[in-house]
C-alpha cells in the first residue's frame, strides 16, 4: 500500500474567493465538479488543496483526502481495525473509488484511488 498524495479539505461556499487567494500561493485550478474545486500547484502538483460545498454522496463533508494506490486493500485494514466507516466503499461518477472513515480525533478522512 502507497500513499501517493495528501489534501486538506476546506468546507466553503467561497469557491472563487478562495481560488483566488490560494493563486496568490501558487495554486491553480485543475479540478472543477461545482461541487468541489481542487487546486495544485504548478511546481509540485501532489501539493493541492480542495475547497467543498458539501459532498455530493458523502453523509458529512470530509476534513482531509487520502488517495493511495489500492483503496480496496486499505478499506480491508481500516474496516477490520474497528474504526468508524462514515461512508462505504464505493465507486463514483467521476472516477474515484472512495469511503470515508472517522479518525480518533473525529476528523473524517476520504480515503480514495482513481480508478
């Protein structure tokens, strides 16, 4: 199991607001479902951040995104751990195969793979 990338998610209704001031940081826009803008930067594009309304299936709004490169086998040791699944493992419209689980802070992480 590998992590390949990390994002903070911001609940916001100030997409634009905050499309702009992350591009003061460098960050670009390289996602856009209206819902959800997800921004990288040019220089490092695994650096991202992603600002949400809400999500689209989810029951909350996730606090962080976690892709790695086999959610099923991480779903397996999450699952078997005893931890919260606040969403279930499933495949989406837009490409991503994801479930959410609660850590023991209470922060809800998205843990996901682009399939």
């Amino acid at each position: 199991m590998a992590v390949r990338r990390v994002m903070p998610v911001i609940q916001s209704e100030a997409a634009q607001e905050s499309r702009e001031f992350y591009g003061l940081l460098g960050f670009e826009e390289v996602m856009n479902l209206g819902w959800i803008v997800t921004l990288a930067s040019q220089s490092s594009p695994a650096a991202q951040v992603s600002v949400m309304t809400s999500d689209k299936t989810g029951p909350v709004t996730p606090d962080m995104s976690v892709e790695v490169d086999d959610v099923d086998a991480v779903y397996a040791i999450v699952r078997d751990s005893g931890a919260e699944i606040v969403h279930p493992l499933q495949d989406e419209e837009w490409g991503v195969r994801r479930f959410f689980v609660r850590d023991p802070n209470g922060r809800v992480v998205n843990v996901l793979s682009h399939r």
